[in-house]
C-alpha cells in the first residue's frame, strides 16, 4: 500500500464504526428443515443500514414487517465491521477469523492480494473458507439463487447457487426486485428455495453525506418504499404464505470526529514495514524485524489509536490467529 492510499483512508474513514446490525422476519423463521419442506427464504442485506434509522427516517414498510414479524436490534456484528467479512460472515456462521475473509482486504502470502474491486480475486474460491448457506441448499438438493452476496461468485468446494449474479454497481434496485419476483415465479422445479440478494445503499450514500445527512435519511425513506413495492409483487405470487422475508445489514456507520482524525504518516515511516493492509479503521501491519520495537512505540504514542500485537487481540473480537492478520493490529 502507498503512503497516499493510506493517507486517503485516514482521511475519509478512521472513525466509522459499527452500531448494529438491523434484522427483521415476516413470517417467522421456519426456513427449510427436509428435502421435502416448501418454504422458501429471502434474506436482503442493505449495506450500513444503521439499526435506528427505522426511528430517525420515515420507514413504514420496515415498521409493518416488524409488527408482523420480529425485530431484533443492537446485535453486534464480527470483527471488523467490514462489507465483505460480515456478509461471508451472515454465509457461513463464522467469525472472518475462521473462515479467512479477514477484512475488504488484505494479503495471502500465498493467493495474493485480496481486495473488494479485484475481480480476479473475488472469484478465486481459494480465499473462501467454511460452506455457505447457498452451498448447503444445494447440496440438499434444492436450487439457491444470490443477487451479489459476498462470495457468492467464487465456486467454494466446487460449487455455485444455481443463479448468482457478477457484481456490478449499475444495477438498480428496481431491477434486483424483479429479478428476485422472477425466480419466486419461475415452475417449481426450478425455483429456488433460497434467495440472498444485497444492495450497497444506505452505505454509499452515507459514506458521502454522514449517517444522518439529509441525502443518507432519503436514501434510507426511498429504500424502505422500494421495498414495499417488493412486498406487494410478493403478496402476489401464489406460495407468498410460504416465503420467509429477512432484511439485515452487515454494520452501521458513526460520525467522523474531526478532533480524533490521525494521519499515520505523521508517525511512522512506510519503509519500516513489510505488508499494511486493510482500512479505516482498522489496519494490519507486518513491520521488518529491525524496525519492530519502533514501530510498535510509534503507534503507542499515538493518541485515540488502539495498537494491538497479534497476541494481545481482546478474545472477545475472535480475532488475530488466521495468518491473514499481520504481526500489528491498529484501531
């Protein structure tokens, strides 16, 4: 990584951390339990949906999901609050640390680099560890489908939902709608019974205009009347009694603090270091052996900034053993 990438990380993100994920059920949580079960789930992830906008924003479809179903608010996500560890996370049921997407990304001495926009990367299985829901639908033989779903596009253990889609940020939301309304349509034979499909709104917005920025708060109003329109195309279909609607989100999103803004290039010098990777706010650092007890002295004094050796890792964040992180982890 380049001085100015880490700078340009700084600059824009060191102080965003999670508040919660947001998770909601219509009609209870059956899920299929047999070969032979006949109800089917769909699991939307919108990105950053902080847990209290259904109370800061006008959200009506989210309020009338939660009194029809259940809400489940303040839960904390895995470490780090990051896109792409929690979505695999919400795949697989394990921490980033165990099944190896440790952070948007990040270096396997090995594979290589790992990163969200490194297509050839996103798609090499070999960076995926554990089985994801999608796998072990289709391995009880029935037909998933994922609409972006972080690893989704990567064949792990061989295998890929029988629909997936390649990322691509000119999707619109309208158009995951229809498609998603399309497979519940399709003949039984060929309908999936799981559906993971993700949208990366509220979060770009926010990243751009705060968390509580008037463009974020109508981002947020203008999902939650998309999503009503979802729900009424899905009230038609004919086995709409049998679907299991979820909305989560993978982290919420805090404001940057002007007075607790770092620039790490203030304090320690690039060439002291093998590997940096991640980013804002959270850093994984191999430094040179000979360089070392500075580094780790330099970061120390730095103020707002938690430093971290690999062995020092809270047990509480589950975090620290996978050979993904680095010798140092900064927050």
């Amino acid at each position: 990584m380049k001085k100015s990438t880490v700078l340009k990380s700084v600059q824009y993100g060191l102080f965003l951390s999670i508040i919660s994920i947001f998770s909601l059920a219509l009609h209870g949580c059956d899920f299929f339990q047999t070969k032979d079960s006949d109800n089917y789930v769909v699991m939307l992830s919108l990105d950053g949906f902080r847990w209290d906008y259904p109370e800061i924003a006008s959200t009506p479809t989210l309020h009338s999901i939660a009194r029809n179903g259940v809400t489940a608010q303040a839960l904390t996500p895995c470490y780090p609050s990051k896109t792409f560890p929690n979505h695999y996370s919400m795949a697989t049921g394990l921490h980033p640390n165990n099944h190896g997407i440790v952070s948007n990304s990040f270096l396997d001495e090995e594979l290589g680099y790992y990163a969200i926009r490194n297509r050839d990367a996103v798609e090499n299985a070999d960076f995926y560890g554990g089985e994801p829901i999608w796998n072990t639908v289709e391995k009880q033989g029935l037909i998933a489908a994922t609409y972006f779903w972080v690893g989704s596009e990567a064949p792990v253990g061989g295998i890929r939902p029988t629909f997936w889609k390649r990322y691509s940020n000119e999707d619109t939301f309208e158009n995951k709608i229809d498609t998603v309304i399309h497979w519940l349509s399709l003949p039984e034979e060929e309908r999936p019974r799981f559906i993971a499909w993700y949208d990366s709104q509220p979060d770009y917005i926010a990243h751009r205009d705060g968390p509580t920025g008037d463009k974020t708060i109508a981002t947020v109003e203008r999902l939650d009347s998309l999503l009503g329109e979802f729900l009424v195309k899905l009230a038609q279909l004919p086995n709409a009694h049998k679907i299991n609607l979820l909305v989560v989100s993978d982290h919420g999103m805090t404001d940057i603090s002007p007075d607790k803004y770092i620039n790490l290039n203030d304090y320690i010098d690039r060439d002291w270091f093998d590997i940096i990777t991640g980013g804002s706010p959270i850093y994984s650092l191999k430094p040179k052996d000979e360089f070392k007890e500075k580094a780790l002295s330099a970061l120390k004094s730095i103020p707002n900034l938690k430093v971290w050796e690999r062995n020092e890792i809270p047990e509480r964040l589950h975090y620290g053993s996978n050979p993904r992180i680095q010798d140092i982890l900064i927050e």
